[in-house]
C-alpha cells in the first residue's frame, strides 16, 4: 500500500494514518476528528507537538481548553501549551479563527501581557504556545486572602494590581483587540507583585470584519461578564473595563458583586440588578473609591469609563483618601506627564503652600530656619506662662452674659446675599432600556447636607412619562414601578 506525504514535516506515513507518527498533524484521512480518548486528555507527557515542544505535566483546565507545561526543546526553556477544548474542535471555522487570533497576539509585547511564541495543531487539536510564568493566580491569591482573614487584598495591593491590569488592557486596545474573558483566573501575579493578564482564547480583533464568535454568540465567565456580552451584542473595549472593575470590587470585598446559584441568574443579574453598595460592605472606604466601581460596572457602555488609563487615574484619585494607600509610580508618572506645570506666575509662594499644607509643603524652605526656631521657642514659653497664669488666679465670681454690639463696617462693604439652602430632591429614572427585560424606575436622592436632607415633606417628582414608559412592559408590575424597584431575579411578579 503506498504512503503518503504529511504535508507538516514531509514525513512518509501510512494512508489509513489519521496523524502524523513524528510531528502529530492530521492526514486528510483524519478530517480534524477529535477522538473520545484525545478529548479527555488531549495531550500525555512525553507528546512532542510539532517536534519542537515537548510535554511535561498538565497544569489545569479551564472552559476554552487545557494548560500545559511543556519545555521548548531547541531553546531549552519552560513554556505553557494551551490546548483547545474538544468541544470547541468540532466547529472547524472556530478552530480556524482560534488559531488566527493566536498568530495575531504574537506580535504584542507589553509586560503586563503574556508573550505568545506560536501556534499548532496535534492529534487535530489547536493549541497556544506562551511564555510560562511563575506565580499564582489572581483567583487563587484571593481564595487564599479570604481564608486566612474573611476579607479581600489590601487597598494598596488592590490599586498596584489595578494599575498594571490598566496599563496591559490599554496597550492591548491601542493594538485594536478586545480580551472579552478577563477575569481573576486569567491573571498570573508573580512573586515580584507583576500581574500579567493572560489566555487569548476569546480575544476579538476590532479591526477586522470577522469576529472569533458568530453573532449572538455569548462567551466569557458569568461572574464577569458585561451585559452586552450577556445579550449576545457585539462587544467592545468597554466590555473589558467593565470586567476589569467587577475583579477590583472582587478585589476589595474578597467576592464578586453577583452571586447565585446558576450561572442563568448570575448573568441575568449583570443585566438587571445594581451592585451591592461596597461601602456598605467595608465602611473604611471613602464613599470616592465605591463611586468609582459603581461607573465601572455601569449597565451601559457609555456610561462607564471610556479608556483603562481614565478608570485607574479616577481610581488612584479616590483612594488618595485613604491614607494608608500611596499612588503606584506609573500612575504617578501618567499624571505628571498630562498635567503640565503651572507658570511661574501662578506659582504659590512658599508661606501659601506651608499654609495650605500645614507645614508640609513642597516649595523650596525658607532662607532663614533660625527664625522659625526663635518663633517656636517663644511660641512655648508663652503658652507656659499662661497656663501657669490660670492655675495660680481665683476662681471668677459668675457673671452677666455679655453681648458684643456688633461692629461698624468698613467703608464701601457690601454684605454677600445669604446662600440658598439646599433643598432635597428625587430624580427618577429608567432602568433597563432593552426588549428583552422589563422596565423599572430607580430613584436616587441628591445628595444635600445632612440639615437639608432631614427636611419634612420630601416626595419623589411625579413622571408620568417614564410611568407610562415603564407599565408598557408589564402593568401587573405597578407596585414594583411605584416603589421604585424591579422584579426580584426569579421573575416574580408579586411584591
């Protein structure tokens, strides 16, 4: 019986040969089948894929396939081999686009952004070659936070580890591609503190027509999943900032903000339900940090943060608040390099910054320190003599309550109008504009002085515009809408 060719390696292998014997690419008589055997374990240590990398162990699996360490045989290093998963293998276009989307993430280069060195096919199973990294996961750093003190990483940790997940996914962005499955198992975080987002599986190129996943097609991880991605909608970079601050809430609380028993009502929640209130959950946060992850995961795209640099600057800002966290330097750095210096003419003198710093200021220090000594020294002695003053005179008989006339105005004083005192209001607004879901009103107070807020008579605006808006869906919610509050995630219509 002749042989044929593989048209891999030029290895000579039988005709009823479904793979190549030396490098492992399917003959035409293999029609890329995964066998049920490859499918449980599509790789064994000692494979050779490709005769250049040769497998060790595996390392874990995920939903878009398995992860092994492998060592690259010419280069004498430790790499990571992800294998596509068998179920993932039957749809040959998916395969295919798996495989492209591979080749294209070999050109980024970023430290925050694991480097892919090739791409292949073994036994007909795709698989990713990357850059091996030590470290543990973001997932498993914070399993083993939570149970050592029931609550997330520290402030500073989580801003440091937020910072450099911004500075990948900008650069991952400006390159024109979206993650779409970023999440805490996706993030490797070394024992130098480098966090580094990983596995490309699901990645997008936003500069092509043809995307990974058919149209209406939702992939990713249910506890940070965008609702855009939920509905199966073409998702964008915002999609990942939105991923990006449901990790940071999880983050700093030790959970993610959607929790249930289905995958089904967790999704249903990213598309229905507001986060938990975070400063609810940890009252040491300044309300600025909880204001910020409330616009990160916003509902709508355009309602979020617009850019990864945008969301971190807002973030490092909020948590300048908390005075045990200190700004990481890229931050610092990005900052500088936006915020010009001011002219010499707007300069503050050395005595305004003191002032307005108490006695911390950064300008240059004073010409003279032995006047700020002298002042010091009489300072103390004369709070000396007053106390000594008041503990040696007699006790005063108890007198009249004096009242000052008020004092004479200086010429051409104008007193200033009294402000007004702020009045409490309540705005009304429509959440979830979407056919697929009902419609419900949200109310939201405006934040007043605590004075104001305690006001009698407060009553929300009447609307009867997003009143009808809202009953269009499902009149039978009418105590719901009025109440200002959506169905419950089991879709009772009862309240």
């Amino acid at each position: 019986m002749p042989s044929i060719v593989c048209q891999e390696c030029g290895q000579a292998v039988a005709p009823d040969s479904h793979f190549c014997n030396r490098c492992g690419a399917p003959t035409p008589a293999a029609s890329h089948v995964v066998s049920e055997e490859s499918a449980a374990m599509p790789f064994n240590p000692g494979d050779v894929l490709e005769g250049k990398w040769r497998i060790e162990k595996k390392l874990g699996q995920g939903g878009m396939g398995s992860v092994f360490l492998a060592t690259d045989i010419a280069l004498n290093r430790k790499v990571a081999i992800k294998a596509l998963a068998s179920e993932l293998c039957g749809d040959e276009e998916f395969a295919t686009r798996f495989e492209r989307e591979a080749r294209l993430t070999a050109h980024l280069d970023h430290p925050n952004v694991v480097h892919v060195y090739g791409v292949g096919r073994h036994r007909g199973r795709p698989f990713i070659v990357m850059k091996h990294l030590e470290g543990e996961t973001l997932a498993d750093r914070l399993n083993r936070r939570v149970r050592a003190t029931l609550r997330g990483l520290d402030y500073e940790e989580t801003l440091a580890i937020a910072d450099q997940l911004c500075a990948g996914l900008s650069y991952i962005h400006s390159k024109g591609f979206v993650h779409r499955d970023i999440k805490t198992g996706n993030i490797i975080v070394g024992p130098d503190g480098r966090a580094t987002i990983l596995d490309f599986g699901i990645l997008r190129d936003t500069n092509s027509r043809e995307a990974l996943t058919k149209s209406g097609v939702m992939l990713g991880t249910p506890y940070y999943l965008s609702p855009e991605q939920a509905l199966g909608r073409k998702a964008d970079h915002r999609a990942d900032l939105y991923a990006l601050g449901i990790m940071i809430y999880e983050m700093l609380s030790g959970a993610p903000p959607f929790q249930a028993a289905s995958d089904f009502e967790i999704i249903e929640m990213h598309v229905r339900n507001p986060p938990p209130d975070l400063c609810q959950l940890d009252p040491g946060l300044d309300h600025p940090v909880c204001e910020v992850l409330a616009r990160s995961i916003a509902k709508k795209p355009e309602d979020r943060f617009q850019s990864a640099e945008e969301l971190i600057e807002a973030l490092a800002e909020a948590f300048e608040g908390q005075q045990v966290v200190r700004r990481p330097s890229s931050v610092a750095a990005r900052a500088r390099k936006r915020r010009p210096e001011p002219a010499a003419s707007e300069k503050p003198d050395y005595m305004s910054v003191v002032a307005a710093d108490g006695l911390h200021g950064t300008g240059a220090s004073p010409s003279r320190p032995w006047l700020w000594i002298g002042i010091g020294a009489a300072a103390l002695v004369a709070i000396g003599l007053l106390a000594l003053t008041a503990l040696q005179a007699p006790e005063p008989a108890p007198a009249a309550k004096a009242v000052a006339a008020p004092l004479a105005p200086p010429p051409g004083y104008r007193p200033k109008p009294a402000a007004a005192t702020p009045q409490p209001t309540v705005t009304r607004k429509l959440v979830g504009e979407d056919d697929e879901w009902e419609y419900y009103i949200e109310e939201e107070l405006e934040e007043v002085p605590a004075e104001a807020a305690r006001a009698p008579g407060l009553e929300p605006p009447a609307d009867e515009s997003l009143l009808k808006k809202a009953l269009k869906k499902d009149p039978s919610r009418i105590d719901g809408v009025l109440h200002g509050r959506g169905p419950d995630a089991r879709g009772d219509s009862e309240r």
